[in-house]
C-alpha cells in the first residue's frame, strides 16, 4: 500500500484474545481490531472492539489522526503524515506530533487468567500457575480486556475526541451493517456498557471505562472500510463498523487519559480505573514474563544480553529501513533486550489455555490457527524445554496422552463438548519424540512411569493397525498407511477430497519417527525394569524386542536411500513406487534423536538440501527445479493451497536442518546466516514475531500467518 507502514503488531492474553494492527494504524485484514475476545478459551474469537477514531484540535484547528483505506481505493492518510515514531517494547506506542503538540497512545492486554480471593479482588497468575488450569486455580476466572492510554505535550490546552469503532462478528468474517444488526448502549458515571443484538439474539456484552471525558451518543454505521491483506488472498475484503458514540477530553499539557474496554456483564466490572491502571498492567505483565522466564535471575536471559550487547544490537532502524518514514524501536529498547529475552517474550504469546481440556495448549499461529497436536509436539522444546518450562511440557504432555485413541494423538481439540480430531499419522510419534526429550532434559521417570501405557498403546495400534490403514509391514518393519481423501503429515493441505502433496504409503520422515520411537520404548522399557515397575522380566524382554524391531527397521530405512542421486526417496508408495523428489523430509528424518542413517548418507543429503532447498528464511518445500514447484505463495485460497508445500519456505525446518548439520557436520560452521531471520524478527512483517512461511523464489516475502509457533519454537532451540 503505497507510503503506508503496513507492518503488524500483535497483542495476546493467554486466553486466545488478541489485539493486533499496523505501525501506521490501518487495517489492512479482517484479523485487525484492539479486542478480539476467545469467549470459548481459546475459540469463539469474537470481534467486539475494532478502534478508536481519534482527533486532536488546538486553538481551532481539528487534525485527524486516524488512517483509512476505503473499499472504492480512497486512502485518508492524515493520522499516518502525522506518525513521527512507533516502538514495541515494552508495548506498542504510537506517537503523533508537530511543532507545537504531541500525543501519544499504548496498549496494553493484560493476561487473561485471574484468580478471584475472597474479597472479590483480581489478582494476576504468577510463574507457571497461568498454565496449570482450574485445577491449580479452583475460583480461576477469565477476563478478556485491553487498555489504551492517551498522553497530550503541548503549549496550549486540546480537546482529544475519540470516535468508538465496534463491531459483533466472528473473527473470519467481516461485519455488514443491516437492519437485524443494532447495538444498545447503556450509559454510566464514566463508562458505557455495549451490547450487540441481531435478529433477535443477544451478543457480548461489554464495557468501555474512562479516566475523564465526557461521552457523547451519537449511533453512526461507517461504511465500506477496504481490507487490502484480504483483497490479495481471494477473500471478503469489505467491512461496515458501527460507531455508538465518540469521548470528549479537555486535556492540558502533560494529561493522560486512560480507557479499559472489557468484556462484562451490566453488574461486573470489578475495580476503578485510574491513572495508575495501565502502568500497573503493563508492570504486572513484565513481572509475570520474568517470573516465567526468571530474567531477574540471570540465567540464559543475562547470558543473551552478553552475546548481544550495545554493539550487536544497537544498530539504528536506518540501516535496516533507509527510506522508513518513521523510527521503529528506540535504541534503548533494542539494545536493553536482548534477542533470547525477545524470543521467550514472543514464545509466551502462543501458550494459552483451553476451557475445554482445563489445561494447556499452543495456538499454532496468529491470527487465524487454532491449536493443533502436530504443530504444539514439535514446538514443545523451544516453547518449553529450553526456556525450562517444564511444568508446561508436562502438562502439555500429560493432556495429549490422555486424549490418545486407538494410538493416535488428537490433531485438534474441540471447542464445545465433542471428541477430538484424530487426522494425523504422526502427531503420535512426535509425542513420544517430545516425551523422550522431555524426560532426558528433567530425568523425571516417575513421570514415564506413568505415561507409559500410553506410550505402549501407540506402538500397539501402529503393529496391530488402526485407523487411516495405519499398521506396520510386517514384512520390512515400516509403518504404511493408504486412506484416500486426507492427508496425515505434515504436508496436510486438502482441495476438496484431493490431497496435493498426499504421500500415501511409506513417508520417510514417518519411519525415521517410527525408528526413533522404537529406540526410546527399548531404553524406557530397561529403565522401567530397574524403578521395579511391573514384572523386571517382562519388561527386560519386551527392551530386546522394541530393540530388535528397531534395529529391523534401520536396515528396512535402507530402501529410502537413492544412490544416484544421494538423498532420501520422500515417500514409497502403496505400490512400492519411490516418489524421488526433493523436500524437507530427508532432512527430519536426520534430525531426531536417534537416527538410522550412515555418516556417508547423511553428508549427501545435507550437501544437497543446502543447494536446492536451503535459503535465508527456512527451507523450501520443494526443489525449484522440479516441475511441480511453485514460488509464490500468492492469489486465491486454492492458489495459495497448491504452493503450500510445492516450494514454500518453512522456517520452521531450520531447526532440523542445523541438527543434522551439527550431527553430521559438527567440526564445520553452520552455512546459514542469522541476521536475515532476525531482522525480520525485529523489523519485518509482525515486529517481534516469525512468519509462517516465506515464498520460495527470492526475495522471500513472507506469507501466512504472521507468527507462527513453530517458527518462533525452532529459533530459540538453536540461536546462540
């Protein structure tokens, strides 16, 4: 969008609420607004308060700050010419300015999960408590709110208005204005209680408090906001928001006023907003990080600061962005936190907790993804292992064994009363991945001791069979599966009952999980026999068997291995076709903890992926030289599906790639250079986040979601 910033900042409660937008103030997605309340944790994501339309007058002359894109192309762009900075730490501000004036606005979204005591007082959730559910917290409520706070510096008084923005719709779709659609507002000393009601149904109620100003009814519908992130992805890109009425402040120079919006009853709004609310909040919310993260402490947060001091850091955003209209991230914010703190504080925004499990999850990325099994396993140690956040894990860990059927984990969790979805060959395999690198980084075999029937249900079903035709061969040892009209990795992507990339039969990433996962039932199951659980001898036999069957599996691992062309066939078919092209899953395949290839192998395939797949931001899907690769992940929804896994950066694979080179490689240097990722880390698309996915042909643009778990997760096991 031409001259406008349209960089992203995101805003998260643990709860699955969000607030998100641009440096600049537009909104540019259907995803953008100051309150999206998770009524259903962490579902039912409901767009209740979009922004506020802001204007500043001084001795007569009114300037509009807002920044506008109209569906027939028209920009307003007055707010963004006036934008003289933006930072994002500690939280987003924004300042406006000229000669003789200057405002400022923050947000702030607290967390989410409060403990109610006996006095009906709000406390925060400390430490791992904010992880561990109703069951650590027995009166744990959830509270779903933003704060934003104005600041005026000037010669003379200002009058500050602020127009009210709101809408009443799900978070993938866009709000039209229609007669069934009306919102009733129930004015209060300093507060306004607002509440939606279409075709006859009753919507949220919720509350917007001031610290001072007088509100003024006055119902507006704005019509036809352009949405130009939507309009490039083939989707709803039209949006009427509804204005029940705008606040009047009288400010004198050096005044802040600050605004709660929250989601309550009529009767409930606990507390009184002052002055003080939202330096509290944003003091509480550094607090709960470094109680987490144990930063007062030292530990790795003081050994990052080390490595990256004032000289690595403090580069100023010029160099980065010469023509940026704006400074991003003063230097003092920049230099004063260090990259492994940014990392952890980014980490901390997908960990959040489900109503429905009592217990915690991973959102799989911002905005649109929910959680799912595969992607939170995979993210586990960098989310949660190497921040020592094992409390989590284990919870984490302990409520995805729970849901195992048939030996299968849930790849997804339902919202409302229902069974989880079970349409994954591997999220089981990364399970019993993840325990095995749980309990050698915390050595708590009380813990495997207890899991373990799971752990021996899944390697049950997968020799016996279960669903989707899982069941190993019995012939070579490796696991198959053949079920048209899905797909169960990874490369998951489904237009209609086709599966693009669908992998039927032997997938070598599978069977490497396979192999490794019978390594770690051969070392449980002789550690068990030493804790005395159960029978010593039935379970000294069963080590030699799993070792057996491992070893079995090993040499079958063989019939992957392409001598012309020196790396791994990705798949071998139903019908023992070998699909021979160039993707990732050699390359995870020799990054688990127990890997069934030779040195000689596993330089080779290295030494391939590293020309055809290796780039600044991740690996590619797919070599660019196969006829099927697509470097743009571009157009319409189908578009876009069909480049998903056909060439598109994952940089999330990173983490496997620097693994296996550090196996394989470990007297060399790692060929990759981090200063691309991180400025993206701190500069690029969301500020302080990892995108999903980049585009496979240079220069990379990133795509999907605008953080991403897994990415974030596979950063912070190998940044040094």
């Amino acid at each position: 969008m031409p001259d406008l910033d349209t960089r992203e900042w995101l805003l998260t409660n643990g709860l699955g609420s969000f607030a998100s937008g641009t440096v600049s103030d537009v909104r540019t997605r259907t995803y953008h607004g100051w309150l999206f309340a998770a009524t259903n944790p962490p579902s039912g994501k409901t767009l209740l308060f979009s922004h506020l339309e802001a204007s500043l007058e001084i001795l007569g002359s009114v300037v509009a700050l807002g920044t506008n894109v109209w569906g027939n192309g028209q920009i307003e762009r007055t707010g963004s010419e006036q934008l003289r900075r933006f930072d994002i730490n500690p939280v987003p501000k924004w300042t406006w300015g000229q000669d003789n004036w200057q405002l400022t606005r923050q947000l702030v979204m607290p967390y989410g999960l409060v403990e109610t005591g006996d006095k009906g007082k709000e406390t925060r959730g400390q430490g791992e408590k904010e992880t561990r559910g109703d069951k650590q917290w027995p009166n744990a409520q959830f509270c779903h709110r933003i704060l934003i706070q104005y600041r005026y510096e000037g010669s003379e008084t200002a009058i500050l208005r602020l127009r009210l923005l709101i809408a009443e719709r799900d978070f993938h779709h866009q709000q039209t204005a229609s007669q069934e659609l009306q919102f009733l507002q129930l004015l209060g000393q300093q507060q306004v209680c607002l509440q939606a009601i279409n075709s006859g149904r009753f919507g949220i109620p919720w509350h917007l408090r001031w610290t001072q100003g007088n509100y003024q009814p006055d119902a507006v519908w704005y019509w036809d906001y352009g949405l130009s992130e939507e309009t490039k992805r083939g989707l709803g890109d039209k949006e009427d928001l509804h204005s029940p009425g705008y606040l009047i402040v009288t400010l004198q120079p050096g005044d802040t006023v600050t605004l709660e919006a929250r989601v309550a009853k009529t009767d409930s709004v606990p507390g009184v907003l002052t002055l003080k609310t939202f330096t509290e909040a944003v003091e509480a919310e550094q607090e709960r990080l470094s109680q987490i993260f144990g930063w007062r402490g030292g530990g790795r947060g003081a050994e990052a600061l080390g490595r990256w001091g004032a000289g690595e850091l403090g580069r100023s955003c010029s160099q980065f962005f010469p023509s940026a209209p704006l400074p991003l991230c003063t230097s003092a914010s920049y230099t004063h936190s260090p990259i492994w703190q940014q990392l952890l504080k980014a980490s901390d925004q997908f960990i959040v907790y489900r109503a429905s499990i009592a217990g915690p999850t991973v959102i799989a990325g911002y905005h649109w993804f929910n959680d799912w099994g595969r992607d939170t396993l995979i993210a586990l140690p960098g989310l949660a292992l190497l921040p020592q956040r094992f409390d989590l894990a284990k919870g984490v860990l302990r409520t995805f064994g729970h849901y195992c059927r048939h030996g299968l984990i849930a790849n997804a969790f339902p919202d409302l009363n229902g069974e989880p979805i079970y349409n994954s060959i591997d999220a089981a395999l990364w399970w019993i991945e993840t325990l095995g690198l749980y309990l050698e980084a915390t050595q708590d075999w009380d813990f495997l001791a207890e899991q373990f029937p799971v752990v021996q249900q899944i390697y049950k079903a997968f020799v016996g069979g279960t669903h989707f035709n899982i069941q190993v061969d019995a012939t070579d040892g490796l696991v198959s599966w053949d079920a048209r009209g899905v797909a169960l990795t990874w490369m998951d992507v489904v237009i209609g009952a086709h599966p693009v990339t669908p992998r039927y039969g032997k997938p070598v990433e599978i069977n490497a999980l396979w192999y490794s996962a019978l390594c770690w039932l051969s070392q449980w199951a002789e550690r068990l026999s030493q804790m005395e659980y159960g029978s010593p001898v039935r379970l000294t036999k069963q080590a030699q068997r799993y070792a057996n069957q491992a070893q079995h599996v090993k040499t079958s691992l063989q019939k992957f291995w392409n001598p012309q062309l020196g790396y791994l066939y990705d798949t071998i078919e139903p019908d023992d076709r070998r699909n021979f092209q160039i993707r990732p899953n050699a390359v995870l395949a020799l990054s688990l903890h127990h890997c069934g290839f030779s040195e000689q192998q596993g330089c080779q395939i290295l030494d391939l992926a590293t020309t055809s797949l290796l780039t600044p931001y991740g690996l590619r899907s797919l070599d660019p030289g196969d006829p099927e690769y697509k470097g743009k992940y571009e157009g319409n929804q189908q578009q876009r599906d069909r480049a998903y896994h056909q060439g598109t950066v994952w940089t999330w694979l990173i983490g496997p790639y620097i693994r296996a080179w550090q196996r394989f490689y470990p007297q060399q240097s790692l060929p990759f250079d981090w200063q691309p990722l991180l400025d993206h880390f701190f500069f690029d698309a969301c500020l302080g986040s990892i995108s999903e996915i980049f585009d496979g042909d240079s220069p990379h643009t990133p795509r999907g979601a605008i953080a991403q778990a897994w990415s974030v997760a596979e950063i912070i096991r190998h940044i040094k």
